[in-house]
C-alpha cells in the first residue's frame, strides 16, 4: 500500500494485554523500537521505584501506544543504554515502534537487566534493582549495603533473578514468616499475573503518526518547541543514528 493510500479508512486501532516479563524479554529482542523524534530518557531513579512499586501494589501503570509499519525507519536509539537489534522477528517484515509509553519502557528494561553507566547525565549511577523481601521495599545497587546492615543478603533479591525463584525460597531462611512468604508471592506474581495494556496503530502513514505523538504529549512531562518541530518534521533517513554515549 502507497503512502497516499493511508487515509483514515485503512487506520486501525487495537489492544492487547502483555505480561510484563513478555514484554521486556521483547523489548530485549527487538520486537519494539523507538523513532528519533521521541524524547530522550529524563526518568530518574525515584520514577522507576514507583512504577515497580505500582506493579508490585497491582496498580495500573497505564498502557503503551506503539505503531505497526512495514515503514523502515533506519534511525532508532538504544534503550536504556541497552543495544537492541533491528527486528526481534525476521519473518516479520512490519515493525513496531513506540509512541507513547518509552520512559516507562526503558525503565522497566533498564532497571531488570540493570549496571552502571547505561544512561546519558546518569553514568555514575548503577540502575541494578533490588527487593527487600523482609521490608517490602526496592532499591537500587547504591544502597545494598545499607539494606544489608539490617538483613540476611538472601532476603535481598535482584529484580533479574525474581522470575526463577522457586515459591517456597522463604521457607529455608531464618526468620521466614507468613508475612515473607505473602511478600514473595506478590513479587513473583508481578512477571506471571501483571499485565500492560499495548495499544497498536496500524495503517498510518508518517505524518499521521507524528500529529498522533505531538497530541498525546501535551500532557505529562511536556515536549518543548524542539521535540514539537522534530515530531512535525520527521522524515526516513538511510542513516543509522544511535545515543552517543558509551555502551558497557
């Protein structure tokens, strides 16, 4: 279908529900990427605590708007740091890019997979996440040791590791109680029973595209005058252009 095909007739809208370990293991491989005129990553640490706890509490997060195009855009950023490849699925020829949702996106990559050095102004600072499961509470790698004063290290579980914890890890350590038991349950439950709404266009062509991103982001953190120019005049480019900032 030619780009002056694209008129409201052949825009559909629809939504499916992804778990969150789907969805981060397909932002791993590519299956969701980011056009050049979002914005860069402006979430800080605090931000990422909160939407972790939120999927913790089974509050809703909101959901992701991404666009599904045979378009190929050739300019597309690491996430988090992280490189991604191009298309996480080669017997695909569409792809998938996200419009609306990539700060919580990144954060959600970023803070599972973890390390130091991953985020542009943020190269000190080590987004590894931890669960107290004797407290409750996440945490990042800088403050372990504080964590570590009060409690066994094996009450201190790396976000990474959650999904392959066996449902009775309490039951051996000292101190087990019913209330640590629960606090395991409602963690292992965020990667096997939480889901995000994933809202897919498909059938638009650039512009179109581009008006829907200027429109969903008058709210929120708030895209200046550049972004705004960046969104309206975006075009595809044969150049590949990444973050320029160091991969580790």
């Amino acid at each position: 279908m030619k780009q002056a095909d694209l008129d409201y007739r052949s825009r559909k809208i629809s939504i499916k529900e992804e778990r969150i370990g789907d969805l981060i293991r397909k932002l791993d491989e590519g299956r969701f990427l980011i056009p050049t005129f979002q914005r860069p990553y402006v979430w800080d640490p605090d931000n990422i605590i909160h939407l972790w706890h939120s999927i913790y509490e089974r509050y809703p997060i909101g959901s992701i708007l991404y666009w599904k195009t045979r378009t190929y855009l050739h300019v597309h950023r690491h996430l988090g740091g992280f490189y991604i490849p191009g298309n996480g699925d080669e017997g695909d020829p569409c792809r998938s890019y996200i419009l609306d949702g990539q700060q919580r996106a990144t954060s959600l990559h970023v803070s599972f997979h973890g390390g130091a050095g991953k985020i542009r102004e943020k190269y000190d600072f080590d987004f590894t996440l931890y669960f107290d499961l004797k407290n409750a509470v996440f945490f990042f790698e800088h403050e372990y040791y504080r964590h570590r004063w009060d409690v066994d290290g094996k009450w201190l579980i790396r976000l990474k590791d959650v999904p392959d914890l066996p449902s009775d890890y309490c039951r051996c350590l000292p101190g087990a109680s019913p209330e640590t038991e629960m606090n395991l349950e409602q963690l292992r439950g965020m990667f096997s029973e939480y889901s995000v709404p994933l809202i897919c266009l498909e059938g638009y062509d650039i512009p179109s595209v581009c008006a829907v991103f200027e429109r969903i982001n008058q709210t929120g953190i708030r895209l200046d005058n550049l972004d705004i120019l960046i969104a309206r005049s975006f075009e595809d480019c044969d150049t590949v252009v990444e973050e320029d900032f160091p991969i580790k």
